[in-house]
C-alpha cells in the first residue's frame, strides 16, 4: 500500500504544524494531522495509518494547498529522481496525483550500478505499477543461474554454495531454494540498477501526470499553513522556486533536505567501508574454475569482497573490503 512506501521517506506537510519526519517501517513514525490512540495495537494503527493515507490522496487530487509558483506547481514535488523517487511518482500517478521531479544530474546520464537485488515487497510494487514484466525480463539471461558461491578466489576452490535457479526456471513446481516458499507472487529478482533504472524512467517520461526536471538542484525549502516553497538552482539559467502541497525528499543518503528537516540517522553510522568496481572482462568466464554464480564471494587471508556478475557475459560489479590500513591512510588524506 502507499502508506507503507511513503514511510520510508521523509516529507515536509503543509499542516499548521512543524514537518513531520517520517522514518523507515521498523523505526518511529510520527502521524499525519491525526492523534494515535495511545496503546493501540498493530492492526488499529494499520487502520489508522490507511485512513491517513486516504485523506493524504484526496487532498492531493482536489489540490489541496497547492499554489502557482513561479514556474510549476503540483500537488507533490519530489527532489531526486533515482529507482525511489521515480517508483513514489509512478504510484502517485497511478492514483491521480500530479507529480514534478527535480533531478540534479543532467538528462542522459547512464544511470549507477550500485543496486543488485529486487525485494520481493519492490517487486509486489511494480506488479501493481504494471511494469513487473519488464523488470523481471531484464538483467541477467534468463539461463543464467542465480546462485550465491563463496570461493578462496574466483579462480580457486569454491567453498559453499546457495544454489538459486535462473529465472525462467524460478516458478517450476518442485524447486526448492532459499526464497522458494515465501508467500508472494513476486519472488525476489536478481537485477542490477543499469538495467531497472531505465524502464523506471521510460514509463516516469510517458506519464502524463509527471513532469521531470533534470539539471534542478534543491538549495533550501521554507514551509506555511497553505504549502511548501522549493527553492532551487538550475544548473543551466537562473535560481526558481516551486509551490506545491507536500515535498519528498529521494535525494539519497547525503539528503540535504533530510538534514534540513533534522531527520537524523539511527543506528551505527558506519558498519564497514569498500571500494566498488564496475568493469568489463569478456575473458573472466574462462579463468574461473566453477560453475557460473550470480554472486561471487571471496574469502581468504589476503583479501574479502564480492563479485556481481552483472549481464551474464562480460559486465561485473566488484566490491572489495578495505582493510584498516588503508582507512588510516584514506582519513589522513581527507584531513
């Protein structure tokens, strides 16, 4: 449902009370113009949180606070156009709300390879969007096998293995795999960003109902009782500001908007550091000593990471972890 995508965003409301921070599902989630009764279970909350979710959808459809800015104006602006922004537009826009998206990076650029793996709930999502075809259609072959291997190098001894089918084989009756018996329609997908990110912004592009702005950089917000001011920089012309109900902030890990809003992080801030490495070597294939893997871990006295077999042939996505040595000598460096 939408109240469960929304709350892993953070948003500024157009209430007359201070932004609301919203938080991931596990963490604390403050309420929408309404009071929780105190002590109430889960499923009183679910209701609650739906009935939120309603009054939220009516008021973006009839235009609720929404003002003429100088430029745009929309019910919902959301700042950053990555796999999260573009899947919250596509949601609203299913649901008849009009979305602007204000993206930093300039149009055409190829998109990252940072993402390798499709949740089963994302996947749910994009059932319901009607694009989970060609999502599911996309990445690695369909033959390919989507195992995890642990070896003491890719081209040394292999020292377990998950064994996960391809994905034309994923709903054959009598498999039996590590994610087999979940109870979705949607299985988890193995697929890197560079393949999923397109289709995302080909169906955002054809939406009538969402406009995107590339080269649009957020440089401050200021909120009233009737709505959100969005003050931007076009990388291009000249500074514009944008008018509109609710903001979302899908500008990633380094949110200014989030820090703006003083939503912080939970947790440990840091849990361990690597170097990531896209390339392509068409040989690979013939050096290493197993059969084939979606995932590559290596283990050994020397060295630990992970090798992503990205299109099955000759694109692969390293992620090798920095010892404490080299930390050392990176944060001398930063200072």
């Amino acid at each position: 449902m939408l109240v469960s995508l929304l709350r892993r965003f953070q948003i500024a409301l157009s209430d007359r009370k201070p932004a609301y921070k919203f938080m991931c599902e596990s963490g604390p989630t403050e309420n929408i113009g309404m009071d929780r009764p105190f002590g109430c279970g889960r499923a009183d909350v679910h209701i609650i949180d739906r009935l939120q979710s309603l009054m939220w959808l009516h008021r973006c459809r009839m235009g609720g606070g929404v003002l003429a800015g100088k430029d745009r104006a929309a019910s919902v602006i959301i700042a950053g156009a990555g796999p999260v922004g573009m899947t919250l537009a596509l949601d609203l826009a299913s649901r008849g709300v009009k979305v602007l998206m204000l993206e930093r990076e300039a149009e055409g650029r190829p998109p990252q390879q940072r993402c390798n793996h499709i949740s089963a709930r994302t996947m749910e999502i994009f059932r319901r969007l009607g694009i989970v075809s060609e999502v599911r259609n996309a990445g690695l072959p369909g033959d390919y096998p989507q195992d995890v291997a642990y070896f003491t190098a890719l081209n040394g001894h292999e020292l377990a293995r998950l064994p996960i089918p391809p994905r034309d084989r994923r709903h054959d009756a009598g498999d039996c795999y590590i994610d087999s018996n979940w109870p979705t329609p949607e299985r988890a997908h193995r697929c890197n960003q560079a393949y999923f990110e397109p289709i995302l912004q080909r169906h955002v592009l054809a939406s009538p109902r969402i406009e995107l702005l590339n080269g649009v950089e957020v440089e401050g917000i200021s909120q009233d009782a009737n709505g959100v001011t969005v003050a931007c920089r076009d990388l291009a012309t000249d500074p514009k500001s944008f008018r509109c109900a609710y903001l979302v902030a899908c500008d990633g890990g380094k949110s200014a908007l989030r820090e703006a809003l003083g939503i912080q992080f939970e947790g440990d801030a840091e849990i361990a550091r690597s170097r990531s490495v896209f390339f392509r070597a068409p040989g690979l294939f013939e050096l290493m000593a197993n059969a084939p893997a979606w995932l590559n871990m290596v283990i050994n006295p020397r060295i630990a990471g992970s090798t992503f077999a990205i299109d099955g042939k000759e694109l692969w996505l390293s992620q090798i972890a920095r010892t404490p040595r080299e930390i050392g000598r990176a944060s001398c460096r930063e200072r």
